[in-house]
C-alpha cells in the first residue's frame, strides 16, 4: 500500500480499544480545525471499540495549554491509558509559533515520560490555514484520525511489552 500518510492505515494493523481508556486534550484556536480533528479522533476510536464512556474529551484556551492538559489528565485519571493532543498553530507574522510549537512537542514528550503512557501529538503546524484544512478532513487525510489510530497502536504495545 502507498503510504503517504497515515490516513492511509491498513484496518487489519488496527488493535482493538474495547479495554482502553483516553483522553482527548483539544485547544480552541483554530476551532473549526481542531474540532475537524476532534471528530475524526472520535469517529475512529468508536470505530475500534473503545466506549463513549472511555472517551474522556476536555477543552484548552490554545495549544500551548495541551501539556498541562495531558498532565492534569494523567495524573488525576489512573485508568487512562493515553491522551490525544489536537491543536492548529498557523505561522504568523511574529514568532510566537516557533515558541508554542517548541512548547507543546517538549511538552508532550516530558508528560509521556512522566507518566509512562503514550501522549500523541496531533498539532498541526501551518504556514497558513489552507494547509491545515487539507490536514484536517481534506486531501491530506485527517490527522486526528492518525492521532487516534496510533494511540490505539502505542496503547496495545505498552500493554503487549508489560505483558497486561
Ligand atoms: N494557540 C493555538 O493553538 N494556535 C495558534 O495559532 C495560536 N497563535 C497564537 C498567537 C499569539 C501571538 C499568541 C500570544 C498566542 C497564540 N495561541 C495560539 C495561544 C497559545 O497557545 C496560548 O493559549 C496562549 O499563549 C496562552 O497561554
């Protein structure tokens, strides 16, 4: 199969979420895009058997609040076994998006580690909105779908390597 991104994923590679718990953290600028990406998370986590109640969905002011999102999520909830991270930071004219996507990719990385379960970052980093529309329902798939197929993947290998 010709992979140009993981929208493309194979549904036979997919593990079963029926036993798994997540947390979707979604940040509410560039909301007609994070909410895009939100909806293709969910879609497909219900596709792989995860529940309604397993789905545990909160919003953030912008990007920049997703590690701590992630952070209070994990450390309050101990039966979630991963969080999603959706966010959209299109490029400006000052450099802001350099500092916030720094922020949130370090960010996310120190949660994971922290809490040695899989934080997935589904950011997209844009020049521009047009770009982010064709990564969120357009031609370039739906990178939250792809955020939600590998959380389902990194959960079902920390469980296989943990032998749960
Ligand atoms: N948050 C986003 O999620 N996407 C953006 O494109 C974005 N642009 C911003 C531009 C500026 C100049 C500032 C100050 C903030 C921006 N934020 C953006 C919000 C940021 O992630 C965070 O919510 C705020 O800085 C408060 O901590």
């Amino acid at each position: 199969m010709k992979k140009t991104n993981l929208s493309d994923y194979d549904p036979s590679l997919v593990p079963s979420g029926k036993e798994f718990r997540i947390g979707i953290a979604v940040a509410e600028w560039n909301r007609e895009i994070t909410d895009a990406l939100a909806d293709g998370a969910i879609e497909t986590l219900r596709k792989y058997d995860v529940t309604e109640d397993n789905i545990l969905l909160v919003h953030v002011p912008g990007s920049f609040e997703l590690t701590t999102a992630a952070d209070l999520m994990l450390r309050n909830d101990a039966k979630l076994d991963a969080v999603i991270c959706i966010g959209c930071v299109i490029q400006g004219e000052t450099r802001h998006f350099d500092f916030i996507c720094e922020a949130v990719s370090q960010g996310i990385t120190n949660v994971a580690l922290k809490h040695e379960k899989p934080v997935i970052f589904s950011l997209l980093t844009t020049n521009n909105s047009e770009q982010a529309f064709d990564r969120a329902g357009g031609k370039h798939g739906n990178k939250g779908v792809e955020g939600a197929i590998t959380a389902l993947k990194m959960i079902a290998l920390q469980k296989q390597l943990e032998n749960k």
